[in-house]
C-alpha cells in the first residue's frame, strides 16, 4: 500500500487541484469562441446562447457556499471527488445536445460540477501547504489558469477547424475520467470531520434565492433596462432574501456562511479586494474580442490569439506572484497591491484605444493586465485563505469563490449594456456572434466611445479595490504568524501519514 507522507502529499494534491483548474480554464475559454458554430448548428438565438455562458457562472456561483459547507461537514476530499464526476458528465451531456435548451441544460449541470471543484480546491491547497509556502502553491495554480486560457483558444480553433463544436465538450470525457481516478486513489482529507453538527438548510434556501434574483436582475436588464417594473421586482426580492440570510445566520446553531469570517480585517478586506477586481476586469476580455471583431474586422479565432498577451503574461509570472508573497512581510498586501495597480494602468491604457489605434498599444495594455493578474490573484488568494481558521476553509474558499464569481457576472453585464447602448440591438447581435466582419465607421466610432467610459469606470473600480488592498494590514502591530495558522498537532501530522485510501 503507497504511503503519502506529508512532505509528498502536499505536491499529490497541488498536481490534482491543477488538473481541475485546467480543465475548467480551458472549457471556459472554448465554449466562447465556439458560440457562432453553436448557434447555427442549433438554429437558436442571441439570448440563449448568452445563457450557455451566464447559465454555468450564475449555478456555480449559487452553489460554491452550499457546497464549501458540506465539505468542511462531510469531507472536501469526497465533494473534490464528485466535482470531477458531475463536470464530465456534463460535459458529454454538452456535446450530445440536440437542441440549445438541452445544451444550456447541460451546461448548468457542468455548473454544478465547476462548484464543486473550486468550492474545495483552495481549500485542500491551503490545509496542506504551510504558510510559508503558500503562495508558491497558488502561484502555480495561477499559471494553471493561464495556461487554459492560452490552450483553449489554440484547442478551440483546431477543434473547430477540422470537427464539430461537439467535441469541445466531448474533449473534457478522457481528462475527466483520468482526474476522477487520480482524486480517488491520490487525495484523502487531513483532518477529522466534524461531529454533532447540522447542515443549514433554510440558510442556503434564502441564499439561493438573494443571489438568484440579483443575478437575474442583472443580466435581465440588458433588454429590460435597470428601471423596468420587473428588474426592480427582482431587485427588491434580493434584499429581502439576503436582510433574511443575515438575520438568520446570525441566530442559527449551525450557520452556512460562518460570519465571524468577515470580524478578521485581513479575510474581509481581502475578499472585498477580489470582488471590486473581478468587477473591474472580468468584462474586459469581451470587450475587447467585440473590439477586435467588430471594429478591426478580424475574425473570432484571429481576435482571440491577438488576445494573448494577457493569459501568457499571467501563466509566466504567475510563480514569481507566489514566490513574492511567501516572502513579503504583509503576507502577500505589497504584491497584491502592485498587481492592482498595474491594472488599472492598463486600464487607463484602454481608454485611448480608437478605430485605428496600433496593436502594439494594445499588446502592451494586455502584458500589463496579464502582470497585473499574476501579483495579484495568488498572494490575494493565499492571504485571504491563510486568514481562514482550519475547520472553515470549505466556506472560505467558497465565500471568495461567490464574491468573484458576483464581480464577473456584474462586469460582464456592464459589458452588455455599453453594446446595447452603442448600437441598434441587431447589430448587437450580428457582431456578437461574429457575423459581421467589419462595422461602419460611424458605428465603429460610436461603439469604441462606448468602451471608452466602460474602461474609465473599471479603472475607478480598481482604485475602490487597491485602498481595500492598502488598508487590510493594520501597519500599526507588529507583523506575526496569522493566528488562525498554528502549527499542525502531532494527531495532525499523524493523520497525514496515513495510507492513502479509495475516496477519501
């Protein structure tokens, strides 16, 4: 029987949790470029294939403080596990879809699956890396990410250049099948489940229906408008259920979001970091694919190489990020603020973009923004998880996992609304889909001062998220060890010395 001792099995799980953040980068980079080929294969819309997208981000954003509770209650190892198994599923039910309801269908289902993966992958990281070492480990998943983003363009295109769109899903059944077997046999869980306690059922119901009704709102303005009767319905139904969700969990035995979290200035400040930097960057990749098809004239798989520059940046530096924060005296506050600022840089680089403005310009501002996110996302992730105790990391991880993943759903809906503004709503939609090769002028000068104040708020929102970045260490105390990271007990180490068993 292969004994995994604690020096090995931090790696074991490091490579497992990569193999899950790969997969998901890349199928979330594919599924965008293959919207056209989609679309006309299945005879179905601008909206619905919208929903193909937003359908897999609003579950799993749903679904990530569900899940990271029932792992800290029943084990992260065994939801990891099942992540796997419920993503390939859908997955191959993706690319046997007849039809853009069964496909949306089966994206949600890849949603439930995505949650499950990310609620828990952070969280198994962090228990099993100490502090000092860290970063380094989610630098490495940074570079993950990275390089998704750089493969599922390159992927994607062959793909679709010799075989269907179907096989952008259908791909996923062999990596799947090897990383479930790999997380079965490899990853077990360090420390005992908890005992006596209750999952918060009522707690996640008013959850699901706050979140659910904004992001709805949201992405329903888009043709609505934010004032329509509906929208502020929604609206309304948001705040009610989420002054519920906070009265509730503040008086319940057994929360589902623990919120003596958000008492640790460095974990609250370090979330709010994440969100207002997801909110201000999330939308800017679409951007500027609309940018590069519909202004330049260039074609879907042409504008997604031309964007490059910016996952490339991020898989390259993405190590040194890590590296930086295990060293930095803040526990990762200086190069997470660095990254910060370098993004809006290249923000404000984006807002002197024209119909005619030269791609080395652009370039430059994508090198920036790939830089920017590779001191920024692992040191923020690491200090935000390293200020987690223990036997909550599930819902930590899960809580950052949600607040990001509200930022992107909010960016990409700014996104929208600055297109829908910008041109006639057919238009819109020819460009969207890739259609349309190139725009008149007149439009082209319309929609590019469109992106234009859509940059300028991102940039002000980076700002919001660089003084929460600042002002998360109190510079007053003396810098010491995080207090929710003791040393592990013998009975911990004990434990990671364990056989590694089937499951967890």
């Amino acid at each position: 029987m292969l004994l995994v001792k604690k020096p090995a099995y931090k790696w074991v799980a490091l490579s497992v949790t990569t193999i899950g953040s790969l997969m998901v980068a890349i199928d979330s980079t594919i599924v965008i470029l293959a919207l056209p080929n989609m679309l006309q294969d299945l005879h179905s819309d601008l909206v619905r294939m919208t929903w193909v997208i937003m359908g897999y981000l609003i579950v799993s954003t749903i679904l990530q403080l569900t899940f990271g509770r029932m792992a800290d209650m029943f084990g992260r190892v065994r939801m990891y596990n099942l992540g796997f198994i419920v993503f390939t599923i859908g997955s191959v039910l993706c690319g046997l879809a007849q039809s853009d309801t069964m496909l949306i269908g089966s994206r949600v289902i890849q949603g439930v699956g995505g949650a499950m993966l990310s609620a828990n992958a952070m969280a198994i990281i962090t228990e099993v890396f100490p502090a000092e070492q860290r970063g380094q480990a989610m630098g490495f998943n940074a570079v993950t990410w990275g390089a998704g983003s750089v493969l599922g363009p390159v992927l994607g295109g062959f793909i679709l250049a010799v075989a269907s769109w179907r096989w952008i899903f259908l791909v996923n059944l062999p990596i799947g099948i090897i990383a479930t077997v790999a997380a079965f046999l490899l990853l077990h869980d360090i420390a005992p489940n908890p005992r006596g306690e209750r999952f918060d059922l009522f707690g996640s119901f008013l959850f699901c229906i706050g979140l659910i009704a904004l992001l709805l709102a949201l992405t329903g303005s888009i043709g609505a408008g934010w004032l329509a009767p509906s929208e502020l319905a929604l609206y309304a139904i948001t705040i009610i259920a989420f002054v519920a969700f906070f009265f509730w969990e503040r008086h319940v035995a057994f929360p589902m979001l623990d919120l003596n979290l958000f008492t640790r200035r460095r974990y609250a400040f370090s979330v709010a970091a994440a969100t207002l930097q997801s909110l201000a960057v999330f939308a800017v990749q679409f951007l500027l694919i609309f940018y590069l098809q519909g202004v330049r004239g260039y074609s879907p798989l042409t504008a997604a190489f031309l964007i490059l520059p910016l996952p490339v940046m991020t898989s390259v530096f993405g190590p040194l990020g890590g590296r930086w924060a295990d060293h930095d005296r803040f526990h990762g506050t200086t190069p997470a603020t660095v990254g910060l600022v370098l993004q809006m840089l290249a923000l404000l680089m984006l807002v002197f973009l024209t119909p005619t403005t030269s791609y080395l310009m652009l370039a430059v501002a994508l090198g920036l923004m790939g830089l920017g996110s590779a001191f920024f996302w692992s040191p923020n992730t690491s200090t935000t998880m390293g200020a987690a105790p223990r036997n909550r990391l599930g819902v930590a991880a899960a809580t950052l996992n949600t607040m990001r993943n509200v930022g992107m759903v909010c960016s990409f809906a700014l996104a929208l609304a600055v297109a829908a503004a910008s041109m006639p709503p057919a238009l819109v939609n020819a460009v969207f889909l890739g259609t349309v090769g190139h725009l008149q002028p007149a439009i082209s000068a319309i929609f590019t001062g469109g992106m234009t104040h859509a940059f300028i708020a991102s940039a002000c929102i980076c700002f919001l998220a660089i003084l929460f970045s600042v002002i998360r260490e109190d510079r007053r105390r003396t810098v010491a060890p995080i207090a929710a990271e003791p040393p592990l007990t013998s009975k911990e180490t004990t434990l990671s010395e364990q056989p590694v068993k089937g499951g967890d």
